[in-house]
C-alpha cells in the first residue's frame, strides 16, 4: 500500500456513532499527522474505545466520516494489512499457545516480523510453549502487545493498552 505524503494518519469530521437513542460519539474532529504518537484521554464512556472501533473498521459511523492513512476504514485485505488494534480485552484464544498465536500472526500478516516478537517475549521471559490461559493477565497483554507489534503496521491503534500490565 503506498501512502502519499502529506496524507494525516488519522483524520475524522464530525464523526459519530449513535446506539439507539444513545450518542457514544458525537462531533468528533481530530487531525494526527503520519509519525506522530498521540493518546486519547477522557472520562469513562467518552468514546475513546468507540472511535478506535470506528477507525479500524470494526463499526460503522452514524454521522460523519474517517480517513485512516488516507482512505475509509474497512475490512479489505490492504486496509488491514496496513493497521494494527489491540482491543482493551486483548482477543487471544485461551487454549491456544503463545507459539500458536505467533504462528497465526505469521500466516496473516505479509509484513510479521517473527524475531522481534520471539526476543520480545523472550526478554519478558514468557513460555511460548504456554497456553494462553495459563499466563497472568500481564503475561497475556504482553503477548497481545508483541503480536500487534510483530505485524509492523503503518499505524497502530491500542486501546487501554497498560490497563493490564504487570
């Protein structure tokens, strides 16, 4: 996927996102340039998950639009090979292995860096021969983390990210 210079990383206008009668989003403009790191602060029910879901393509918007490295979000194979989301409940399969899930990562993802995530994990001495059920909710965020990093995205998405960590 070639991405033109100039084109923002992330950009929204008047975005939102309506459940029922319930605004989960309303408004939202933002702006990030491309090789920026920028965090989304606010309250509890503010949004923040709301709009990573809508930027990654997992929802659809109620109003407004997103541009995400210069195109709508979506669930095309370009669109996804391009992006990496770690979701606040960092979706791994329990009765998988780590080495499992490093493999899967490999299989999906063009660009997998499959040393980096193995010297990652090995550094946080986490068991690649562990079912994921069995490490601590810490050990599970790392691996989630690792694999999210491991894809080599042009842009990264973490929702909660340390909510866990040890």
């Amino acid at each position: 996927m070639t991405r033109a210079t100039g084109v923002m990383a992330v950009e929204t206008q008047s975005l939102g996102k309506r459940y029922g009668s319930l605004w989960a989003l309303k408004e939202c403009n933002i702006q990030i340039p491309t090789g920026r790191i920028s965090a989304l602060l606010g309250p509890n029910g503010a949004g923040k998950t709301t709009l990573l879901r809508l930027l990654v393509g997992l929802s659809r918007p109620s109003t407004g639009e997103a541009q995400v490295l210069g195109e709508s979000p979506g669930q095309t194979t370009e669109f996804l090979e391009s992006i990496g989301y770690l979701a606040q409940e960092a979706p791994l399969y329990k009765r998988l292995t780590v080495e499992d899930h490093l493999a899967i990562g490999a299989r999906l993802n063009p660009r997998w860096d499959d040393s980096s995530a193995r010297d990652r994990l090995a550094r946080l001495k986490i068991p690649l021969g562990r079912r994921v059920n069995t490490l601590s909710g810490g050990q599970r965020s790392q691996v989630a983390l690792g694999i999210a990093l491991s894809k080599k995205p042009s842009l990264l998405l973490l929702d909660e990210p340390v909510a866990a960590l040890d």
